[in-house]
C-alpha cells in the first residue's frame, strides 16, 4: 500500500480540516435543498393550474410563487394569487352561493391538489438527496 505522506494532515490541523470538509458538504446539500424546494414551489403551481377552472379570467395569471431568504440557512418559496384575483381563491376552494343565492357552485380544489403535489415532489427530492 501507498501513502502520500505530502498530503498528510497534521495532528494540530485537524479541527480546521475537519471543519472545512463539513463547511464544504453543508454548502453543497444546502443548495440541493433549496433546488428541492424550487421544484416543489413549481410543481405546486403548474398542479393549481391544471385544476384550476377555465372560465376564471386571467385567475391563473396571477398565480405567483415568492422565493426569498428569509435570514441565513432559512430559505422559503411560497405559491400565492396576486391581488386582484387573490379574492377568488376561497370562493374556488370551497364553493360559494350563485350570484341568485338560491345555489351553490361546486367547489374547485385546485390548491388542495398542488399542496398534495408539491408535498410529494419534496418527499422526492429529498429522498434522493439523503437516502430516505
């Protein structure tokens, strides 16, 4: 067997090498993570716009997703409705009286369905990246 002795680590260097290696794997899946919750973010979305009804305007136009570092190691991607149309979402959900009042619309689940997407998308993801 061969060993490089010019690659050795001294006893004393150790704590700084060892810190470094840990720095350098924790960069490298904090990155994979936040790409994870990317995908999800945007599974999210294209599964509200499927199920989302066609006859709501420009609704799905205004889908949004906002994407920020909220502080160090704390990422977040939220899908959301832009205002005006944000004021559809419930009545989508979870039905609501017909403009006559004597009916009530069915309701259309299309944020269920992309939270349950998204859910799964990240279960995934992150199975792929620690094995789980």
């Amino acid at each position: 067997m061969k060993v490089d002795a010019s690659k050795a680590i001294q006893p004393q260097q150790l704590d700084k090498a060892l810190s470094e290696v840990l720095m350098d794997w924790y960069d490298h899946e904090e990155k994979e993570f936040v790409k994870a919750i990317d995908e999800a973010a945007d599974a999210c979305n294209d599964a509200a716009k499927q199920y989302a009804p066609e006859d709501t305007g420009d609704y799905k136009d205004h889908f949004a997703i906002s994407k920020d570092w909220k502080t160090k190691h704390h990422y977040k991607a939220e899908w959301y409705v832009r205002a005006p149309e944000y004021r559809l979402t419930h009545l989508l959900e979870n039905g609501h009286l017909t403009r006559d009042g004597t009916s009530r619309t069915k309701a259309v689940k299309h944020i269920k369905y992309g939270k349950q997407i998204a859910e799964k998308v990240m279960e995934e993801r992150l199975a792929g990246l620690w094995g789980g």
